[in-house]
C-alpha cells in the first residue's frame, strides 16, 4: 500500500488490481482493520504474536468472506483515496499500535486524564480514559509470565486503574458492570478492601443484602481504617432495605385484596 500510495497526488482516487503473489496476508490484515473499525482490540485473544501461529490455532479469521480467501487465493482490487500527507509524529496512535515504552508512557497520561474528568463529574468520558490505559497494561502483560515479576509490576499498575473505573461505573449506575470488574480482581486479589467496598456497593445497589453485608464485613477485617466508612454503609443498606420490604408487603397486599375481590 505504501508503494501504490507514493505513486498518488493528493486529492487523487485510483484502482489498483494486486495479484495474488502481493496479498496472501491481505485476510489477516483485514481481520486486524475490521475488529478496530468494530472498536476492538485487534490483538484480543490472540495466543501467538505471529500472525499464521495464529491461523494454525483457531483454523479461522472469525469471518468467512476471508477465511475463503485463505483457502483460494485471488487478485484483489483496492480503491483509495489520498485525502491528505502529514508528517508520522503528527497524529494520535490508537494504544493497540503503539510500542511496548509508548504504551508505558501512555499509562500515566491517561490515568491523570481520567482523574481530570472525574473532578468534572464527566464519568463515561474518565471510565473510558481508565479502560484504554487498562487495555494498554493488558496487553504488555499477555507476552509476561503470570505472576513473576514484571506480570505482578503491571498488574500493580492495572489494580488502581480498575478501581477509577468501577468508581465511574458506580457512579453512572453501571452496577452489573462493577460487580464482574470487582469479583475479577478479587479472584486474584483477595486482600483488597477498596475492590471489597466497591462490590459491596454494587451488591446494595441491586438488594443483594446478604452478598453486600458479607463483602462490608471483610472491608471492616480488611482495612479497619474503613470501619466508620461501614459503619455507615450498613445503616443506609439498612434503611433501604426496612423501606423496600414495607413496600413489598403493601403492593402484596394491594394484591391480595383484589384478587379477593
């Protein structure tokens, strides 16, 4: 493409028929393209940094117009246009396509990014700023080792950045959302009260009373600095729930009688 596009003006459409001796990696080039025009990481999943290692794998793209490209080779036809030239370090890299040290720098940035966003109340926008700096330790960490030191360096990198997000989500009443995100890190981490308070949180938030009087309990072991913080928690989830079972008994109630009548 970089060959085709140098032979182009600006402001030019052409066509170009490619044989099939310069596209036997078109299939996994476009299987990279269309899960980043879906909004997906195009690496998500992958258990090998080689492309074929890959194809070998799973024995599919994920898309079947391409996976019969794969078994029959053909010509292939590209249309482009060339809208403009810009020097390479005058735009944003998507996190997917930067290096190992761009994304180590990345992280930083886009955690203060989101802390920004949060003193401003703009929640979705700093949960997304703390899933794409997730996203980018996630990604160093697939080529670690599961828990030798430089997996357990990023992971004490991605914990905090998790607990930001499902504080956005608590906020925005995402509550399903932060009780998979905070049950995920427990599963690895059975020690941290935050993510405990978190689910806690969430549990109320969807009357499951037993599950968030449970998870309040092991904050207050955990960390009893955050015991006044319980303390209270539990008296509102208490609250709530007296209200919820009145509630409850009138609408029986109100049931009851008209089915008698």
């Amino acid at each position: 493409w970089e060959t085709l596009l140098s032979s182009m003006r600006i402001g030019e459409v052409a066509e170009f028929w490619c044989d099939p001796i310069h596209t036997g990696m078109y299939a996994l080039v476009s299987r990279g393209m269309r899960r980043i025009a879906e909004g997906r990481d195009p690496l998500e999943g992958q258990k090998h940094r080689c492309g074929m290692g890959n194809m070998f794998d799973y024995h599919s793209t994920g898309y079947d117009d391409l996976d019969e490209l794969q078994r029959t080779p053909q010509p292939l036809i590209f249309i482009m246009e060339l809208f403009r030239v810009e020097d390479p370090s005058a735009y944003k890299r998507d996190t997917w396509a930067m290096s190992k040290e761009e994304k180590l720098a990345a992280v930083p940035v886009l955690h203060s990014e989101g802390n920004r966003l949060v003193l401003r109340r703009e929640f979705a926008q700093a949960a997304a700023k703390y899933q794409e700096a997730v996203i980018c330790l996630r990604n160093l960490q697939a080529k670690e080792k599961p828990w030798e030191d430089g997996w357990l360096k990023l992971e004490n990198l991605v914990t905090p950045l998790v607990l930001n997000y499902c504080q956005c989500q608590l906020e925005l009443g995402e509550y399903y959302e932060v009780l998979e995100h905070t049950t995920e890190l427990l599963q690895k981490h059975n020690d941290n009260a935050k993510a405990y308070f978190k689910r806690a949180k969430a549990h109320a938030a969807v009357w499951n009373e037993r599950e968030a009087r449970e998870d309040f309990q092991r904050v207050a072991h955990l960390d009893p600095s955050m015991a006044a913080a319980v303390k209270k928690e539990l008296k509102q989830l208490g609250e709530r729930m007296r209200k919820k079972h009145v509630e409850d008994r009138k609408r029986y109630q109100g049931l009851f009688q008209s089915s008698q009548g």
